[in-house]
C-alpha cells in the first residue's frame, strides 16, 4: 500500500475524478484545510481517510497528511485534477524499489494549464538552485513527488505555508538524498481557480514563501 497526500481546499468539483483515478494499491489521505464547499464530506463519501487541518497553509496540511500516513512511501499531489493520478507510479516506484529517495514530478503543460506568472516563478526558483550548485539540476518544484514517510519526518520540515514543496527539496538535498525528477503531464484543474498558480498574488506568496526557505537554507 502507497499512501496519497491530498491537500484540499474547496476542491470538491475535482475530487470526484481525483479519488476515481487512484490506482490499485494507492490509499488517498485528503486533508481538508478549511474548505467551505463541502470537499471533506465528498471525499469521505468516495471512501477517502478525511484529515481535518484547520491550521491554515499548504505545508500545515501536507504536514497533517504525512502525520496521518502509515505506509512506508508517501506520496503528494494537488487535488484539482491537474495532476493525473494514474501517473503516481512514476514516482513512487523509484522510491519503492530503492533506486531513489524522493522523485519529483516535473510537469510538462498542455497550452493554456499554468500561466505565464506561475512560470516565469517557477523557473526563478529553478535558476537560484542551479546557481547554488544544487543536484541534481531541477527544472520543476512540482506539487506530485513521492518518499519514504519516516526519512520524510526525519527532515524536520518546519514549513507550514508555500515553502513546503521547496523545504523539502533543499533539505533533502542537504542530507545527501538521492533525488531524481521524471515529467508527468500538467493539465488545466478540473475546477474553480487555484490558490497557488490562478492569481499573480497568489504566485506572489509562494515565491515570498520560498525565498525564506532559500535565505534560512544559505544562513545555515
């Protein structure tokens, strides 16, 4: 069994089609961060464990998700229905067989699924890590990864915001991991806008969340 972390904020539209798309062997953890549509209550009625986080950020509920797990390899990935689950074995069957110890997925978008802001930040982010000499050389901090849940715990991340997805790259980093990155395909989400990537603010705060993850990690 492979858990599935899910953080969720009013993704009830998408979760139907999120949860019907988990492969065999795949258990889904949705973590609802205080959504006001309904997503906990849909998700348990699809038969997913339900975590209720009502600290607010990404990293406080991927942080809730991974507490919860209790398979050896977890796996995280958004809950709109950008990111295809079918493709999870991607990821996680390095981290399983022992080849890696944490697999990013790196998208690779349809025209028109992440704006041009999201991007352009994106590939700041990507740029500042490579310049630091960082290996192996990412193109991506994508949301879809997969890891061993107790070498994850034992990173200490201390993020609770944005900074999560980066957190755990630059200390993983740092601790020696083996870190590979595979493409998996980047699609629009399935509905309402996201909180992350829909809005120049919203990139705004994840690129402010993420560069204290990279000054803390150069004060170190």
């Amino acid at each position: 069994m492979t858990d599935v972390v899910l953080p969720v904020l009013n993704e009830a539209q998408a979760l139907p089609w999120v949860l019907g798309r988990l492969p065999d062997g795949y258990r889904a953890i949705v973590v609802d961060n205080g959504s006001s549509d309904g997503s906990g209550e849909v998700a348990a009625a699809l038969g997913a464990t339900v975590v209720h986080e009502p600290r607010p950020g990404f990293g406080s509920a991927c942080f809730a998700g991974l507490t919860a797990a209790t398979a050896d390899v977890v796996c995280f990935v958004d809950a709109d229905g950008s990111l295809d689950p079918q493709d999870l074995p991607i990821v996680a069957d390095p981290v399983r067989d022992g080849s890696f110890d944490l697999v990013l997925g790196a998208r690779r978008p349809e025209p028109g699924a992440w704006p041009w802001h999201a991007r352009a930040a994106n590939r700041a982010l990507a740029l500042e890590m490579r310049r630091r000499g960082a290996r192996p050389v990412l193109r991506d901090i994508g949301p879809m990864r997969a890891a061993r849940r107790q070498a994850l715990l034992d990173l200490d991340l201390r993020d609770r915001r944005f900074g999560w997805p980066l957190e755990m790259v630059v200390r993983a980093g740092r601790a020696g991991w083996r870190i590979q990155e595979v493409e998996v395909p980047y699609s629009a989400r399935k509905g309402g806008r996201s909180k992350v990537t829909g809005t120049v603010r919203g990139t705004a705060r994840t690129v402010r969340d993420m560069s204290r993850v990279l000054r803390e990690d150069r004060a170190a």
